[in-house]
C-alpha cells in the first residue's frame, strides 16, 4: 500500500468546531484509499511519495448532487445547437450538421437556448427551411422543452385536431396547427420513442466525455438524477469498459401510474448496479418528476401564473405519489423529488412527510431538488422532516432565463422569493449543490461564485443579497452536503478514515474578490488516493 502526503498547503476539512468554524490544517497522509492523518503527524510520518501543493487549498473532493451525465456527453455529438443566439442561427447549425452527416436517420440537437424565440414558442417552419427531409429532434437547455420539424411531428402523427397528452403540451398556432414546440414528457415522449438506439460505444464516449470534465474540475462523486432502465445497462458497459472517471450514483426514474408495475424491475435494477458496480457506479435513487419548469409555464403553483389562466402542469397526482414515494422508501430508495414550483415542491414535502409517517423510522436522506419556489408556510418542514435542500447555485441570479421568461410569469413577488439557501440554512436544513448539467456549468467553483454574490457581473447589482451564503457554507454544500445526501458517511470531509477523495486548488477560494471565485485553477483532483486529473 502507498503513502502519500501533500503538505504546503492550506486543508480546509470541512470539520466544525464548537465556536462554529471550521478546522483547518496544512497536511494530508493518505494510504491505500484512505486518509491516514493531518497535521504534524502526516508531516512527519515516512511516506512512498510527497505531493508539493505549493500554498494551495486542499478540501474534500466536491460532489455533484443534480446533474445528467450522459446527456451532457452525448451533447457533443448532435448538431452544435449552444453556438446559436438565435433561432436562424440554431436552425443554421442543425443545416449544417445535417448536411455533414447525410447517413444519420435523425438530426438531433441538446442544449438550444429557449429564449431567442418570443414566449418561447419555435417553429417547425425555421427547421424545414434546413432540412425539409429528415426529422429533426432538439432539446431545449431547460431540457423540458423540444422543438421539432415538420417531418418529425407528421411521423408521430401531430396535426390540427389533435388532442392534448396527459403531462403535457403540444403548442398550437392561432388556427390550431402545432407550432413544432412541445413541452413536457407526454407531449415529446412520443417523438423520442421513435429515435434509434444510441450504439454502446457512443454512451462510453459520452459518459468518458462527462466523467473527465467533471474531474478537471475538482467532482469525484455525482448524482445522475434521471436514468431510465434501458439506460442502466449501458452505464454498466460503460463502466465495464473503463470509460468512468469519477464515481456515480444512478437515480433511476419513477413514472407515475405505471410504478406500481415497474416497482420490482427497478429493485432488480439496482441490486444488479450495486452488485456489480464496486462503489464506484450505483444506484440508491429514486427520481420523481414533481412539475416542470417556469420558463414553459408548466411548474405546478399554488396561485395562477400572471401570463396565462392556470397553475401549471404537475406531473403526478399528489395521491399517487404519496404512495409511490411510500413504496420505494419501503424498498431503500432514497426520494429525490424535482420541485419548482411552489405546489410542486409542497407535493414533494406532502408525500415525503406521508412516506415517513406510514413507514418504520430509519436513517433517511430525502432530497428536493431545485427546490426553487417555496411557500412561506413550508420553510420549516424541511427540518420538520430532516430534508436535504438541493439546489443548483449558478441559477441563483438575475439572468435572461428570470427576465424573458420568469418573471412574466410569476410576477415581482414571487419572482424575488426564488432560490432561498439562506433561509433554510439559518432554519438548520443541510444544503446540497449541483448543478443540472448540461443544463449549466458544472464547475463547482462557477456555483460557489455565485452562490456568495447572487451577481451576474462585478458591477452588477446583487439579486437578493439576504439569500447570499458564506464560502464555507457553499464549499461545505459542495462536499460534506452532497456526502450525506448520498448516505457517503465516510466522503465530504478531510479526517483520518474518510476516503481519499481531494480536490487541490491554486488559490484558497475564502480569501480572492468573491467575483474571481470561478476562475480559481483546479491542479489536482485526487479519487480514492488516486489522481484522476492534474494541470500540474
């Protein structure tokens, strides 16, 4: 077994101490997959090999509580639809991959901006003007809304007269035509049922893809928060053929009516990843769809939205999913329940609190994520019910995405009650950070620098600055948060016994302009004893 010490450095180990602080040393020994001591001790203990952090700030590795790798790593195959700034623009891309990949059935696109469109309605009409002859599928980066083409919707069958899915929108023209916009699953479920089969070696190229760019930047453990089962055998594959560079838990996806007859399929699931994932890859998950998203108005709210007459789309009966978050807890599932709207995060609370009433107690971690709207009266409920408030801290300003489409929609009131982290760590809820990738960065530092500034620039004015949290605060939400949200008892702090999993910066992120946080060089990021990624 080798021994390594890192030592000239700032360790932050994300420890508290009785005044309320953190305790802090200069030296780390690690053994095997282990850290072995700190301090003086590592210092002067006999070792294989030294690692020189040159003044640098050494933490535990940092988590990632929400994010969709695969998704992210399949992005950089499909038609380059981020680089346009406007819906031509978009279409021009997808043109141009289309054109440079004649043989590919389908034109698919992830991650199209959906406010360079008014309302964020597209058009099939601006896709047909470049390729009149192939379906197109793409998929906005709130990843709820798709946009399509008219080939593409006359296969899935999508014409005037039709009738409207359940969880779902399919949006029409002034004469009841479909527009090529369609949100939320049970409108473009359908059209992705028709897509062939990713092959097994684009999933490892993507999932090798993802996992290296979580590494470089200081991730050693991430939540994958929707995983559907024909998805879990390639990520085993992928696993299989080495393609993983940092550790991953599989939350595998609960559809509502139709979970009682996948109960057991999904138990069978993750007894086989756990079994055969070694720790590195498994699946303790479960994910529930509470509601959608503000920017298609199909968040489930309490009040009607300002812009249209209703209070959005939930995804579930609220009866249903009590039962169904009652039954995979009964199962050892940990509940992690997407919520944004203020309804749609009360049905998470609603049917967490049922599930621990009905079920014997035992140690929980169940996580709302985004957690993005919450009424005032259900603050308290999440130390009520010992909850772990999951967010995604880049979002936690004033962007376009609040501007074009949030706002209008939820007016000055509730828009300015959004992303409270402050507020429920002063109440004593844990925190944990993600980011939702690909959705945005996933580099931890880009959400520390906002989670302390809520500012978009430096000279830019802070959007509820009361909603701001400490450093310490955003690096512990970032590691010891996302550890016990992940039931990882030995993860998220530096102590002797914990795993080796470290993350060493250029520069210690307490003490440079709030507004430089995410420039900060990661030089090494270190998994099990192992370094997995270094820029030194």
């Amino acid at each position: 077994m080798a021994t390594i010490r890192i030592h000239n450095a700032t360790v932050w180990t994300g420890q508290r101490l009785p005044d309320g602080s953190y305790l802090e040393t200069d030296a780390v020994l690690i053994r095997d997959n282990r850290i072995l001591a700190l301090g003086q001790t590592a210092k002067n203990a006999d070792c294989d090999g030294v690692i020189d952090a040159a003044g640098g700030f050494v933490s535990a590795g940092f988590a990632d509580g929400h994010a969709h790798p695969i998704p992210g790593g399949l992005e950089e195959q499909f038609a380059p639809v981020r680089r346009g700034s406007t819906p031509q623009e978009i279409a021009t891309e997808v043109g141009n991959w289309a054109r440079a990949n004649p043989d590919a059935p389908w034109v698919r696109g992830e991650g199209f901006d959906h406010t360079t469109a008014p309302g964020g309605i597209f058009y099939a009409s601006w896709l047909d003007a470049e390729v009149p002859d192939r379906p197109v599928v793409l998929r906005a980066t709130d990843y709820h809304t798709v946009w399509v083409n008219s080939e593409a919707m006359r296969r899935v069958g999508y014409e005037k007269g039709l009738t409207q899915p359940d969880r779902g929108e399919i949006v029409l023209d002034g004469d009841g035509h479909p527009t090529g916009t369609l949100r939320e699953w049970g409108a473009w479920r359908p059209v992705y049922n028709l897509l062939p089969a990713v092959p097994q070696d684009n999933i490892n190229q993507a999932v090798d893809f993802a996992t290296r760019s979580f590494a470089s930047t200081g991730l050693t453990w991430v939540q994958d928060a929707w995983v559907e089962p024909d998805m879990m055998a390639a990520w085993q594959a992928a696993h299989q053929a080495g393609a993983m560079h940092v550790a991953v838990d599989l939350a595998q996806l609960a559809e509502p009516w139709e979970w009682p007859d996948h109960l057991e399929r999904l138990v069978a699931l993750r007894d086989q990843v756990n079994a055969d994932g070694h720790g590195f890859l498994t699946s303790n998950t479960v994910k529930f769809f509470a509601d959608g998203v503000f920017e298609s108005g199909t968040s489930a709210m309490l009040e009607p939205y300002c812009d249209c007459p209703h209070r959005g789309l939930p995804n579930w009966d609220p009866e249903d999913m009590k039962q169904a978050v009652a039954a995979f807890d009964a199962r050892g599932f940990t509940p992690h329940i997407h919520g944004i709207g203020d309804h749609g995060v009360r049905m998470a609370l609603d049917a967490i609190e049922h599930a621990a009433m009905v079920n014997p107690p035992r140690d929980r971690r169940w996580v709302t994520a985004h957690t993005q709207l919450i009424d005032p009266a259900d603050l308290d409920r999440f130390t009520d019910l010992g909850i772990v408030a999951n967010f995604e801290p880049y979002w936690h300003k004033f962007d376009e995405w609040q501007v074009l489409l949030t706002e209008p929609r939820l007016g000055p009131e509730r828009t300015h009650r959004q992303f409270q982290p402050r507020t429920l760590a002063d109440r004593g809820a844990v925190l944990s950070f993600g980011s939702d990738w690909p959705v945005t960065t996933h580099n931890p530092l880009d959400g520390i620098q906002v989670a302390v500034t809520r500012q978009m620039g430096k000279n830019e004015e802070a959007w509820m600055p009361e909603e701001r949290v400490s450093v310490e605060q955003s690096l512990a939400a970032y590691t010891s948060g996302v550890a016990f949200q992940a039931g990882r008892d030995n993860a998220g702090v530096v102590r002797p016994g914990a795993v080796a999993d470290l993350v060493v910066l250029d520069a210690d992120p307490r003490k440079v302009d709030p507004m430089d946080i995410g420039a900060i060089p990661i030089r090494r990021t270190i998994i099990g004893g192992q370094t997995v990624f270094t820029n030194e």
